[in-house]
C-alpha cells in the first residue's frame, strides 16, 4: 500500500468510498451525511461548550422534602383525602362543633370547595341525610355524596341557586343537555310547561330582573326558604389547576386575580380579605339565625376590621389555627356561630 493511500481516509474514487483505517465501506450519500455530521458536531461543541441540565430550584426541593416528611399529607393519602387540609377542618369542627351526626336535614355549603377535601370531612361528620353544595369558579368533581355548581359567588344569580337548591330541592347537577329554551325544565311536557312558566319558581331562575318580586312574597317566604343554609364554609384561595375544556374569562380569570397566593404578603392579605368578605356576604343572604361560618384568612392590617364585621354579624366570633396549618402559613380561620337576625349588609360594611 502506497504512502498517499495510507494518508487518505477515504478514496474518491468509483461508486463505493472504502476506509483504509476499517473496513466500512459508505455509499456516497452516507459519506456526505458523516462529513456534515462531523461539521456540525465540531461547530455546536465549539459554540455551546457545555450542556446544562436543569434540576429543581431550592424553593421546589424545599417543597418536595416538605410534603414527603409532612404526616398529614401522608394520612391524607392513607384516608382517601384529597388534600391535607381536610385535617384543618377536622381540628376546626373538633373544637367549634360545626357539624351534627343527629340533625337528619342540616345543609352545609362549601364555597371554593375545589379540591374537595372540606366537602369529604363535612359529608364524614354530618348525617347521611344532611344536604352539601360544593360551589368553585373553577371545574372539579365533587366528592360522593356531595352536590357542586360551577359558578361566581359574586354573582347574585350564584345565591339564587344556592337558595333554589336547599329549599326547593332543586337539583342543579345535570348532566344531560338542556333546553334551549326551557332549560333545566325541558323533561317536561309542552302543555306542562305553558303551566310552569307562571309560577314563581320558573320566574326566580329564568327572570333577567334582579329586583323581581311578586305581591306578597316577602311577607309568604318562609324563613327556612329565605335563609336555607346551616353551616358555611369557605376555604377559598388557592386555585384547581384546569385540565380539560377551553378558554373562558369566568373560569380562567380565577388563575390571575384572587386565586393565587404570590408570596407577597401583603397582596396575599387584601385578596384573602376580598375573599372573606364574599363570603361573609354569602352568609348574611343564605345563613340562617344561629348558623355557623368558617372562612379562611391570611393576616395582615385589616384583619381586625374583618373581625369587627363579624362581630356585626355573629354573637360569637373566634380566631383559631389548627395544628395542621403550618406554622410559617400566615393563614388562620375565624369562626362565626350564632348568626344575628336582622342583618343590614350596609351597616355592617359601612362601619
């Protein structure tokens, strides 16, 4: 073998190029495609350098040790929770005595009830016949034996249907299509519903009057009907991610407003405010006299202006912790119990 054969890799000569280092023998487009391998390969080694893999951040790995040596979420996972803070309302009613095994027909409503772990303990410690609303903005499966809406609790048509649901037995949770017209009514025959549509129960879904009323109705409605809910809870803030569905400024706007906590605690604290004080106004329109109210709250400077519309409106006010929150959690929950009569919502947040 000559000299100039040795020192060349590849001979260019005839349909097939032959290695004389190996016996490898490349077409001529496999011999391109290896040339411009090796250029590219030598230009990103030059360019780049180095690949970066990326691991957690601390904050996240922080997070991860935190929930592996955390003993409520393991019980959460033993029990069929579906989040650690089931624990927290379990240590609430322990101490408050929220919910009533003996009280065949008490009617609980659980706002921001996504992922359903309060709903779980309130459907746990209440009696088979008890009645439970779980209402959120965003999407999620209620729990067995728990009702759900997807609605605005700032909405006063939400209220409406709480009420229509627990003094009415209105069932809301269809799954079928509705009437384009008739609505939750389109089982109904067409004769049936030329009847429904004077009554006042078709009126109060379907009317776009807020201020509807008929002669006589304030002074027929039953208290019971007026203020159908016995206990309210409200664990609202943090958000249920979206998994299925499409794009809607009722659902997803949750995710960039109140929803969130950002970990500036003084954003954190004025919307955790915004959110008890819907929920404080949920409980002066359905709550009945002497019910119950729990709401979650991240503390900051107007926590005691929220306390004092408490106090406007239940004769008992508490601020409790439970063990379970954590102990660097800013979070703490006030208990209202025995709802005062007679409730004016402008005297309460005028004061």
């Amino acid at each position: 073998m000559s000299a100039s054969n040795t020192d060349r890799k590849f001979q260019p000569s005839g349909k097939a190029y032959r290695s004389e280092s190996n016996d490898y023998t490349y077409g001529r487009e496999s011999y391109i495609m290896l040339l411009a391998y090796n250029r590219i390969r030598s230009i990103v080694s030059s360019s780049l350098g180095r690949i970066y893999v990326r691991y957690n951040s601390n904050s996240q790995n922080k997070w991860l040790n935190r929930q592996l040596r955390d003993p409520y979420t393991k019980e959460a996972k033993v029990q069929n929770l579906r989040s650690r803070a089931a624990f927290k309302l379990m240590q609430i009613d322990d101490k408050y005595r929220l919910f009533n095994k003996n009280k065949s027909d008490q009617r609980i409503l659980d706002l921001g009830y996504a992922p359903g772990a309060w709903s779980q303990v309130a459907r746990q410690r209440s009696s088979p016949d008890s009645m439970i609303l779980g209402v959120d903005i965003l999407p999620c499966e209620p729990p067995r034996g728990v009702n759900s809406i997807q609605a605005n609790i700032l909405a006063k048509r939400t209220h409406d249907l709480i009420r229509l649901f627990f003094s009415k037995h209105f069932q809301l949770n269809r799954h079928d299509e509705l009437h384009k017209d008739h609505g939750y009514f389109q089982d109904m025959l067409e004769e049936e519903l030329t009847h429904v549509k004077d009554t006042e129960l078709y009126r109060e879904i379907f009317t776009s009057d807020d201020n509807y009323d008929t002669p006589g109705t304030n002074s027929t409605l039953k208290e019971r009907e007026k203020f159908p809910v016995d206990v309210i809870i409200s664990d609202m803030y943090e958000p249920w991610p979206q998994t299925t569905g499409f794009w809607n400024n009722i659902t997803n706007q949750a995710y960039f407003r109140m929803a969130n906590t950002t970990g500036v605690s003084i954003r954190d604290h004025y919307q955790s405010i915004d959110l008890c004080d819907a929920a404080l106004i949920t409980a002066i329109d359905l709550l009945r006299p002497l019910g119950s109210f729990v709401c979650k709250l991240y503390t900051g400077e107007e926590e005691n202006l929220f306390k004092k519309r408490m106090e406007a409106v239940f004769n008992n006010v508490h601020k409790f912790k439970p063990d379970a929150s954590r102990s660097e959690s800013k979070e703490t929950y006030y208990i209202g119990l025995k709802k005062k009569k007679n409730i004016d919502k402008l005297d309460v947040f005028s004061n």
